[in-house]
C-alpha cells in the first residue's frame, strides 16, 4: 500500500499550515507507515493518509511524485 506523510520539518515549533510538506512511502499498514517515519525522520507527522487507487493515480500524474524509501 501507499501512503501519503504530512509533516512539519520541525518537531520544536506549532504546526503551520503553510509550512506543511508531504511524500509517499510504501508500508504493510498505517501502524507500519507510522513507524517507518517516526524510526528515520525527525519530522512532526501531521497525517498519514492511505491512498486509493484512484488517489494513487492521481498523485502519479504529478510531477513531484516520487515513492521515498528507508
């Protein structure tokens, strides 16, 4: 599955919208996902989002998609 990880680059300082990133990584599951992120980043994680099928290609459409890997 594919999910797509909605962080803060700073763990220190409040969540800003405006500074929110995001990138895919591949995983089992959410909890999978959620470990992966929190085991190799220093990222405050806003979201984890599963991705459909039809987000999936979506995403792939755009020109920033790139699956990260650990």
């Amino acid at each position: 599955m594919v999910f797509k990880i909605y962080y803060q680059d700073d763990i220190d300082r409040n969540p800003k919208r405006e500074d929110t990133h995001s990138f895919y990584i591949e995983a089992e599951s959410l909890a999978h996902a959620r470990e992966i992120v929190q085991k190799n980043t220093n990222y405050n994680i806003e979201f984890i989002e599963e991705l459909s099928d039809k987000a999936l290609t979506y995403e792939q459409a755009g020109p920033d998609f790139e699956i990260k890997t650990f």
